[in-house]
C-alpha cells in the first residue's frame, strides 16, 4: 500500500524583507548597528525574507494561526473537505505557549473536529518526523488520509529588547541565528490514493548523532557555557533572562559538522540501496545558508556521487530559512512552478544542527485521477 501527497500549501507573513531592511524591523540592540549583519548575510545569500512581526514588534499571526494559513492552503485545492481529515500532525521548534501541545493549538484554529493527534517537536527535521508519523500511520492502514503542517516564528527571538534584556551587545553566537532565520508555514495532505499529478512517497529514512555530538543550536541555556542550568532552574524568569539563557545561540564552532554528518548519511542510503543518484531527478535541500550548499555540492562530487546543480532546487534565497516549515515550503513551490514528470524522483534532504539530525525522503511524480 502506496501513500501520496496528493496536496501542498504554505503562508508566509507580510511582505518580504529586504536586507536593508532587516535591522530596522527587528531593532538596533543598544541602539548600535550590528557588525555582524553584513558578513552573515553575505555567506547565507538570502535576499528577502517574511516576518510574522510589524516595526513596532507587535506580533501579526501567531504560530498556530500561520500553520493554519497553511493547512487552508493545502486543503483547498484538495478533493478532501476540512471534515474529512482523520489525522492532523503538526511540528514547530516553539509553539506560542510552553503547554498544551502545537497541534492542539492548530486543531483549534483549524476547526477540525474528532481527529486523532501528534505534535512533533524539534528544530529543523521535525516537521520530517510529522510527516514521517503520519506517513506510517497510513502504511498501517489507520488512517485513510492525513494533514501534516509545519510552522515557525522566529521573529519573536530576535526582537532588539531581548538582547538589551540579556546585558551588553550580543556575542556571535548569539547574534548569528538573527540574520538566518525567519517565519513561515507549509502543511501537506497524504493519501492513500493519488489525485492528479501528485507525489508518492517511497521512503523517509533520518539518522540522529546525540549520542557523539554535543548541543549546537539552544533556547534555555546561559550565554556562560559553563553555566550548565537549564532557564527552569533559575530562581526567577527575569534572571533566566538576564543570564541570556531565553536567547537563541548556536555555537559555530560546531557547524561543520551538518555537512559531514550529511554528506555521510546520504553515502548510507546509497550504499543500502535506498538512493541512487544518476536517477535523482531533482534534489530539494533544506541548507540554511548558501555556503553550506556549497560545501556539500563539492563533497558529493570528490565522493563521486554528485548530483548536477540543474537538478538542485532551493528557495531559500527568496524565502529565506523557516526552519521546520521549510522543507514544505520548498516543495510547495517546486509543484507550482517547476516541471515535474510521472516517473521522475525527487529526494528531499533535511539536515538539522540542533543536536545533529538529517532526514531523507525520496518521492517519485505519479498521475492519479483528478
């Protein structure tokens, strides 16, 4: 038994935002340009991204109202109506609420009634976990169709205020994530039947390094690395604050690291029989910045199993990088706008820097009925 996704959406906030008009939006910290902004966004190669956030830092759509956006999306240009989903299951790095769970908070702006439900929580291959949860859902014929939705409200962390809250002018590693990050969401609908031209999903496989790897990307930690408490564990929220343990940080020093661990699970699904790369039609790639994409294209290609840069699609530089949602995003807006045929494949590769994740999935372009 096959499962398809048979629909794609996606919702991004406002208009996009150019560089130049980054700093403005998120605030100057302490009153002083960053120093930083420019070299990042020179190796990251975004041009203009979307913020769930007007200039005066009021919030625009929640979390859960833009997963919403995009499930709509996905849903109307399906044959399925909004009653007759049986799963909904949604991944973000931080829902607007510590409690109850993301996909409740969906549900509820959804309006879908008597569902069965799974949140998956993570940073960037979470939203692959989701899919991957209700994708063997369907192989085990529980279900008969599903919503998966990702989303992502970045925007929140990097207003000026939070780092002011923090003292002195931000390190690197907490100023890095500023320049890289941004808002979105994308939902897909799985089937157990293919509508019109649509995706099959022949596997989702990921490979997680905790165990040999230390922490790289946080919320919750002080900016002392030898301070090892978590922000619960402060006497109050204020002095969590204080000691930069409620800003995003990734230690850069770790980074490399994706590409390798990346690279390396890939050669796996090759040498398993999972991939074949002369026939990868086309290759979507959840790199967070235009220098990692580089850095893997060379290394598949000194591995001898690279794959031509024509068959590589990314959004990244127009959408920028929405973390879990982007993925969906990218998917969504490779149906829409790029040549796809019945029989070509496409593998679609979800690294995450967390704590050192990578998930795979190939897909194969089918015909079903419309």
């Amino acid at each position: 038994m096959s499962v398809y996704i048979t629909s794609t959406g996606h919702f991004l906030p406002g208009e996009p935002v150019e560089n130049e008009q980054m700093e403005a939006r998120l605030g100057l910290v302490n009153g002083k340009p960053s120093r930083l902004k420019r070299r990042i966004l020179q190796s990251n190669g975004i041009q203009t991204r979307h913020y769930a956030m007007d200039a005066e830092h009021n919030t625009t759509h929640s979390n859960a109202e833009m997963a919403a956006r995009a499930g709509d999306d996905c849903l109307a240009q399906a044959a399925l109506r909004p009653s007759q989903v049986q799963l909904l299951s949604a991944a973000t790095s931080q829902g607007d609420l510590v409690l109850p769970g993301f996909g409740s908070m969906v549900q509820a702006e959804l309006g879908l009634r008597d569902i069965e439900l799974h949140t998956s929580h993570g940073i960037c291959s979470s939203s692959m976990m989701a899919l991957k949860a209700a994708y063997t859902s369907l192989k085990a014929e529980e279900h008969d169709n599903a919503l998966v939705v990702a989303s992502e409200l970045a925007s929140r962390l990097f207003k000026a205020s939070r780092y002011e809250a923090a003292g002195g002018d931000p390190d690197f590693n907490a100023e890095f994530l500023r320049w890289m990050l941004s808002d979105g969401a994308g939902a897909f609908l799985l089937e157990k039947q293919p509508r019109g031209r649509c995706f099959r999903i022949d596997w989702i496989k990921g490979f997680s390094h905790a165990d040999a790897y230390p922490v790289c990307m946080t919320v919750g930690q002080p900016s002392d690395a030898a301070d090892l408490r978590s922000w619960q564990d402060f006497a109050t929220y204020a002095e969590a604050e204080a000691a930069g343990a409620l800003l995003l940080r990734q230690d850069v020093r770790l980074l490399d690291n994706i590409v390798k661990l990346g690279v390396d699970g890939y050669l796996k699904l090759i040498d398993s029989g999972h991939v074949r790369p002369d026939q990868v039609d086309h290759l979507l790639c959840h790199y967070s910045s235009h220098y990692f994409k580089s850095r893997i294209f060379d290394m598949l290609q000194q591995a001898g199993v690279g794959i031509e840069e024509p068959r590589w699609y990314s959004n990244l530089y127009t959408r920028g990088n929405t973390g879990c949602a982007s993925i969906m995003i990218m998917l969504d807006e490779f149906r829409r706008t790029r040549a796809h045929e019945p029989g070509q494949t496409i593998l679609c590769m979800v690294p995450e820097s967390g704590r050192f994740n990578t998930v795979y999935m190939q897909l194969t372009v089918v015909e079903g009925e419309q």
